[in-house]
C-alpha cells in the first residue's frame, strides 16, 4: 500500500477478502506470515494494537452500539477522562472532537444523535469519522456500499477521494465492479484465500470478473422478450403495519402476470418487506385485496399460500430461509417434509429425503461436502441455491424472490438469475425484489419502484438509471409518470373490463 | 358512572388509534379511582386518620377524616386518571401517573386507618418508612448486583445464592473474630466467591446463564444449609453470634422531621445501599468504566473491534456484583438477625424483578425495591390493626402490581441487547 491510494480489494464471498482484512485489524491471528508497516513487521495482538499502527477498519456490519449516541460510539475505547481514577467521560471533549472531523473531511453527524435513529448511510459516516478520529493512515471499508442506494453510494465515492486527497490510504473490499472501476488506483483479486492477480483500473469488466471467478461470467442476463399471460397476482390497495405499527406499505396496487419478471425496485425500508410478506400470509392485511390467480389469499396461512403455488425466496436466507443447523438435505424439503414421498403419517422417509437431496445438488450445482453437512457450513451463495433449489422443486404459479443474490458471489449470482429467467420462461409469474438496482434491471420485464409505502412509478427496464434513482428517493418528474404509463403493458386481456362494464352502463340506463 | 366505564373497556384495545397507552393507563387509573371514592369512602368511617410524624402516637400528626379522606384523595386519581385520558404531553405522563398511584394508595389508607379499631386511629410515618427502607435494602443490594452484571452482558439469576452467601459468611467470620468488619469483608467475598463461580462457567465455559445461575442458588442454599447444621447449630455461641453494627445518627441530617428519624438514624447498610445506589448510577452513566461496562452488554463485538477487552470488562462487573450482593446478605446477619437456614427466602428474586421493573437503571431498581418495601411494609402495618384485608392478599400485591407495571405502565422493558448472550471470539 502506498499512501493516499486506494487499493481495491476484489474477490468473490468467501474468498478470503474479509478475513484477510481482520488479520491486517487483529482481530484474527495468523497462522503464517507476516504484516509489514513502514518495512517493519508487525505484531497484532488485538484491534487496539492496529488502532496504534494507524489501521483502522469500517466492518461490513458497523460496530456501533445502537442506544449509544455517535459521541459516544466514537470516543468508545479511546475515551477522553478526567477525575483521575473515577475516569468522569469528558463528553463535551468528545463532541468537539467529532465536530472537528466531521467538518475537516466534511463528514456531517450530529454527535448526539442515537445510532438507532440514523439511516445507515449516516452510520457508516460515523464508522468512518470513528476511524478519523483515531487517527489511522490507513482504512479498511469492508463491503462499504452493500447497504448503500446509489446516491449513498456516489457520496461514499466522494467521500473516499477527499480522504485520499488527505494523504490517507483506503483498502477497499467489495465484489462489485462498477465501484471499483471508478474510484480504485489498483486492485488486487482475491480467489480462494490467493492473489491471483492485480490489475489496473483501465481493466474492463470482464477481464476484472474472469480474474475473480475464474472463468468468464457474463454480467448481463440473457433472456428474450416476455410473453405476459394472464394475470396470476393481483394486489389491490393493500395496507400493511410494520413491526412498530407503523405504516409499511400504504395502499399498493400491482399486478404480475403469468410469463413476465415483475421487478420492484427501491431503498430498503419503504414497505417492500412487508408487501411480500403480507402477500405470503406472514403479515396480516389491514385493508386491501391480495389474489392469487383469481383466488382470494389474503388472510391465508403461509403454509397454504405455499401449496396453492407460490415459491418464495426469503430475503434473510438466515432468518427466514433456512435452518442453520439442519442438513441441506433437510433444508431442501423443509415446505413438503409432510407429504409423500417425503413423510407418511408421523414418520420421515429418510431414504427419499436422501434421494431427492442428492438429485437436487447436482441440477442446482450446490457446492456441500455431503448432504448431510449442516447448510450453515455452506457459503452464501451455496446457501443461497439451496433455498432457490427447494422452491423451484414445486410447481409454480408465483415465485417472489426478495434480494436473491445479497451476498452471494458472482458465480451463483448468475447461476440464480438464470433459474429466475427460467422459471419466468415455463409460464411462471416472477416478482423480483432487490435494492440492487442492476439486478432489478437486469432481470425485469416491467419494474415498479417502492418509495414509503407506494409505488411511485412503474417502468420499463430501459429506462435510464438516473430516472430511476430519482424515483427511488421519491422524486417523480411528471415526464416519468407519463412515461410509466406507456411502458405498462396497456395490452392485457381488455376483454376483462368490457363485461365488468356493462352492468355498470344498464343500471345507469335504469336510472 | 361505573356502567358507564364498563363499554368504554371493552371498546379500548380495539381502535388502537385513539387508545394509545396513556390512554389505557388514564382509563385504568380513572376506575381505581372511581372504586376508591365509591368503595373505600363507604367503607371508611368517621374517625379521624392520623398520620403521626413523630415516634410516639401523641404527637404531631397530619389527619384528616376517614370518609372525606378516602373520597377526597379517589377524587384526586379520577383527575390524573382523566387527565392522562384527556391525553397529557409525554413527559407529563410519569408524574401525573405516580401523583395517581399515590393518591389511590392514601384513599385506601384513610379507609384503614380510619376503620381499625379505637385508639389505634393512626399510622406511624417514620416507622413506616424505616420499615419500608429496611425491608428493600436486600432487594436494593441485590438488584444492584443484577444491574453490574447484567449491564455488561451476564444475566444474574444467582442474587439469591449471592445473598445468602454473604449472609452466612458474614455471620461466620464476624462471629468467629469477634469483628463486624471482619464479618463485613467476609461476606464480600463469600458473595463474590458464587459470583466467581457464575463468571468462570458463563464467561469461559460458556454454560446457560440462566441455569448455572439458578444451580448456584441451589448450592448456596445447600452449602449454607449443611454448614449451619454442622457447626452454627451446634456452637451457636461461637459459630453463630456475630456482632452488629449500630446506628450511626448522621448530624444535622437526623434533626429533619420525619426523614431524620425514619432514615438518618440507621446503620452502615442503609447508607452503604443508597450510596452505591448513587455510585453506579454516575458510573454507569458518566464514566469510562460505564461506558465499557454498557458496550460490552450492548455490542460486545463493536466493543472488542476498539481494543475493549469483552471478557475482562464482564469478570470484573460479575465479581463486583458478587461483593455488592455479599455486603446485602451481611444487612441481615450483622445488624438484625443471627443466620438461619435459608434466610434470604426469595428476595434474590424479587431483587431480580426490582431490576427489571427498574429497567436495569440503578435509580429504577431503587424505586422498585422501596416499591416493592412498602407493599411489605404495609402488610405487616395492617395485620397489626387488624385489616379486614387478609395480610396474605396483601403480600400478594406487589408481585401482581409489578406483572400489571411491566406489561402497561412502564412500556416495553428492553434489557441490554447481548444480555446472556456469550461472546465467542473471532
């Protein structure tokens, strides 16, 4: 590393990026090896040791205690006293501290605002004036943008070239390429816990991910036109509370149609959540309508909205996805443990659990030591198959799958986009939520973006990123709108309405 | 108007919008204080109550009549019960409730004054709040205990085990030297010695919290138990004779009316308690070790990537919650009573709902524990007058005040966030 560079750490999950990073910050020892500072080498016992090199690190999840306000997060550890032993917290100290780097790299946090309180964009600013504050030449942002929206991401992206110009040197981890290209000095690629290769920033896309995956990927999806049928899901002016009571999802209509990937685009938090987990009968529906393929499901229990053909890909795979602690084999029939060939009666048939286990790993290419290993010890994305393999194995009328490939590495990112397009292509309803916006895009035949509760727009995916991006922070020029209108299909079965009508126009005759 | 009340209860937990929880709790309190003028007023007769501020009967004293009193004072929590109802800002919310709360309790106290029998027409103050303090002093050692530990992240279920064994320490050693200080750093470290045990088994062996604690209870109470038997009980004189420290009469502080002579005229636990009330609470709150201490309880890994040492910081609260206990275990065998098998007899567990009650905050289990004191207190008063009150019903009330307390009244009581959890490095 040389000073005020910015070395991109490129890998894809699980090859070894993160880890190699605690090492450089002490939070894991080496086996091996050795970490030179200056020509010096360097013994880590512990964080506090690197804080003193001049290390510092933002983590993937932030480190910052939510019921403490950002003063205190940031002098914790380093904490200024007086009164001797007693050890008082010099809080007004404190505060001026963090007021002085925050303007000085113009990095704006309140010092008494509560973590809990800040959008995540604000507390990784915090992490970062955390880091400031310690004085460190050197920064690790662990997968800095994952949490990100684009425009959190550009700030990031400035903020980062102020920092550099400050003569400070940032190690930047993330598999996401664009990121990379853009801000990057060098990079370095991660396979399997070895540098395979450094690159320049000129490198293009495909050379950088042939590096990381080891083979050529390709980065966009390849899927022919949609061919819409009739509408399988149908929500109409639905009203969800989250798990505060408060307002989640505030009057939604949408309609997802057999044949065609419906993708719903947005920042975190403005009630995609929720919508799909009213639809799946997770969370109960205050007003409004849900429909699946005429039939009414609001109100039904997951479990029957499972069997009357709808696959859902959770958006925690850890929470809600999957059992960590079971087998792959177990997760893989953890919807229809209970009915045949799987379980008769009170008993499990171990041997067709077993059979279909071992069939569905190699269609789904899940990389597992044996079927038997605990899916907790499998990567992401492995994990990620194993839950997209256990949904797919039903017959489908819907599938929703929300963020389908967070944290997954490239190589099963495409491997699952591919399954989705299939699945859309034999006549399956998709709806496709994720916050990353390419992926929406990629995937999408029609993409309806979420801003606090409603859809504020529905697109084609052709539509230029700005104007999407603008509609995710909640800004829709009428232009937008209008176009909205044209890119919904207007050509679904108009036959529906004329019918529906008619009653309408005779009891107005009557009258 | 009673009938009146009874729809509006019904309709309450449907429109969430309009019942908000102020709401619900001005509702409640508009009831107790309808059945307080109603029903403790009719009940209440015409003799004088009288609240004495003196030590002896015959002195200065607040009185009111019986039924104007009860009526009076029901009247008083029908308006905080109307006013929260009328919807109140926020940080009204807690005094207007506890003015209520207070006011239903005098109703109900000039009802009982008022119809005990002749000559017995009043309530000594002083002795009541002496009592009161006396009674949650173990609760206030022992949900002090609960508060250092559990504020850096290890639940402390075994503060009755911790209490115990400083009770029976204390006896032992201040019996055996002859000191009370001897006695008194003993049961510091008979109380750390459990707490010992709880740290090394949660924090290094990774044991359930919650189980090793209640194993613990067990084995003090075992332990103690045998030993008692084995050696107090056969040489009560040398084993179980401990001496006791006397009551300190603070200057200035004991010549204030009322306060002087219920709280200024006690001992070294009584002090000792309120004191460390005081400590924490700054500690906690305004210094470094506090802050550590909160971190390590919140999010030990954000604590462990800023060169917190997690597991250190949690020995060091979990064996200093051991000696606290200890010292509140010695408020019974050095300064009231000599050792008997299983004295501390659950207050380890009331300490530990007096914790929760105060939401973990030393200030909180304070106020819980006198809460919690005076319920005892008044039990005792009654059945010296003899209530119509059963005293077991009364013994009750505050363990059913505090189930009711924690669902509605305070909110949702959220405990530090890695509580009971072990950190596991890397």
């Amino acid at each position: 590393m040389e000073p005020g560079e910015i070395h991109a750490l490129l890998g894809e999950n699980g090859a070894g990026k993160s880890t190699l990073m605690n090492v450089l910050y002490g939070l894991y020892q080496p086996d091996e090896g050795e970490i030179l500072v200056d020509g010096k080498p360097l013994k880590l016992k512990g964080p506090s040791d690197a804080i003193g090199a001049g290390i510092g690190m933002v983590h993937q999840h932030f480190m910052l205690v939510p019921v403490f306000t950002v003063a205190e997060n940031i002098m914790l550890g380093a904490e200024q006293v007086r009164g001797g032993i007693a050890g008082f917290l010099d809080r007004r100290r404190a505060r001026r501290e963090v007021t002085e780097v925050s303007e000085r790299y113009n990095l704006r946090v309140d010092p008494d605002a509560v973590i809990e309180d800040l959008p995540v964009g604000i507390q990784q600013r915090v992490e970062i004036v955390k880091a400031l504050t310690r004085d460190v030449d050197l920064l690790i942002l662990d997968e800095p943008t994952a949490v990100l929206t684009p425009q959190e991401t550009e700030e990031l992206l400035t903020v980062m070239r102020s920092l550099k110009a400050a003569g400070k040197s940032i190690v930047f981890i993330t598999h996401k390429l664009g990121e990379v290209k853009a801000i990057a000095d060098r990079i370095t690629v991660i396979r399997r816990g070895k540098t395979v290769g450094t690159a320049s920033p000129e490198a293009s896309r495909d050379e950088l991910a042939a590096l990381m995956v080891g083979r050529n990927v390709r980065l966009t999806v390849d899927k022919t036109p949609a061919t819409p049928g009739e509408p399988v899901l149908e929500v109409a002016g639905l009203v969800v509370d989250d798990d505060r009571q408060i307002r989640a999802v505030d009057g939604v209509d949408l309609t997802v149609r057999a044949g065609e990937v419906l993708g719903v685009a947005g920042v975190q938090g403005n009630g995609q959540t929720e919508l799909i987990e009213a639809v799946m009968g997770l969370r109960p529906v205050l007003a409004g309508t849900i429909s699946l393929a005429g039939d009414r499901i609001d109100g039904w229990k997951p479990k029957k909205v499972l069997r009357a053909g709808v696959g859902y890909v959770p958006e925690d795979r850890s929470v809600d996805g999957l059992v960590k602690e079971f087998s792959v084999a177990e997760n893989l029939v953890l919807d229809i443990y209970d009915r045949p060939p799987f379980g008769a009666g009170l008993a499990l048939k171990p041997d067709a659990i077993a059979a279909s286990a071992k069939e569905r790993i190699e269609q789904f290419d899940v990389r597992t030591s044996s079927a038997d290993a605990a899916v907790g010890t499998l990567s992401g994305g492995n994990q990620q198959k194993v839950i997209v393999a256990r949904e797919l194995s039903r017959p489908l009328k819907l599938l929703i799958a929300a963020q389908p490939t967070r944290g997954v590495d490239v190589g099963s990112i495409e491997f699952i986009h591919s399954q989705i397009i299939h699945e859309r292509d034999i006549g399956t309803a998709v709806m496709v939520v994720s916050s990353e916006l390419d992926e929406v895009i990629g995937l999408a035949d029609r993409i309806a973006v979420m801003y606090r509760g409603r859809i504020i727009g529905i697109v084609g995916p052709d539509t230029p990123r700005e104007e999407i991006g603008l509609l995710m922070a909640g800004i829709s020029p009428d232009a937008a709108q209008e176009r909205n209108t044209d890119a919904v299909p207007g050509d679904g079965p108009a036959t529906d309405g004329g019918p529906a009508s008619d009653p309408g126009s005779a009891s107005e005759d009557e009258a | 108007m009673s009938t009146m009340a009874v729809p509006d209860i019904a309709v309450a937990p449907v429109d969430e919008g309009f019942w908000t929880r102020s709401r619900k709790v001005g509702l409640t309190l508009l009831a107790l204080g309808l059945l307080s003028a109603v029903l403790f007023g009719a009940l209440a007769t015409d003799q004088q109550a009288r609240f004495t501020l003196s030590d002896d009967a015959a002195g200065a004293a607040l009185e009111i009549n019986g039924t104007i009193g009860a009526i009076l004072f029901g009247i008083i929590t029908i308006a905080a019960g109307a006013a929260l109802l009328a919807g109140v800002p926020k940080r009204w919310f807690l005094p207007v409730l506890g003015v209520g709360l207070v006011a239903f309790v005098l109703s109900f106290l000039c009802w009982q004054v008022s119809a005990a029998p002749a000559g017995q027409n009043f309530m000594p103050l002083v002795n009541i709040i002496r009592g009161t303090f006396i009674l949650a002093l173990p609760l206030i050692f022992g949900a002090l205990a609960g508060v250092l530990c559990e504020r850096s992240g290890v639940v402390n279920v075994a503060i009755e085990g911790q209490l115990l064994m400083g009770a029976f320490s204390g006896a032992l050693f201040g019996s055996i030297s002859g000191s009370v200080w001897v006695g008194l750093v003993a049961a510091a470290i008979g109380g750390a010695f459990i707490s010992l045990l709880l740290a090394v088994f949660a924090i290094r062996y990774l044991v359930d919290q919650v189980v090793m604690g209640i194993v613990l209870n067990l084995l003090a109470v075992g332990v103690t138990g045998f030993l008692y038997e084995r050696l107090m009980q056969t040489d009560a004189a040398k084993y179980n004779s401990a001496p006791r420290f006397s009551n300190w009469e603070i200057p200035l502080l004991k010549d204030i009316p009322v306060l002087g002579p219920a709280l200024f005229r006690g001992n070294i636990f009584l002090y000792l308690g309120l004191l460390l009330v005081l400590v924490i609470h700054i500690g906690l709150f305004r210094t470094r070790w506090g802050l550590r201490t909160r971190s390590v309880g919140e999010h030990p890994i954000a604590a462990d990537t800023l060169g917190v040492k997690v597991l250190r910081v949690r020995y060091r609260n979990v064996l200093l919650a051991g000696v606290v206990a200890g010292i509140g275990g010695a408020s019974y065998t050095l300064a009231l009573y000599s050792f008997t098998k299983n004295m501390i007899g659950g207050k380890g567990f009331i300490a530990l709902a007096a914790l929760i009650f105060g939401r973990w905050n030393p200030t909180g289990a304070l106020l819980a524990a006198l809460f919690f004191g005076f319920a005892d207190q008044l039990a005792t008063y009654l059945g010296a007058i003899n209530s119509v009150i059963p005293s077991q019903f009364l013994a009750m009330l505050p363990y059913l005040a505090t189930i009711l307390a924690v669902a509605g009244l305070v909110g949702r009581v959220r405990a530090p966030a890695a509580d009971g959890k072990p950190y596991i490095k890397g």
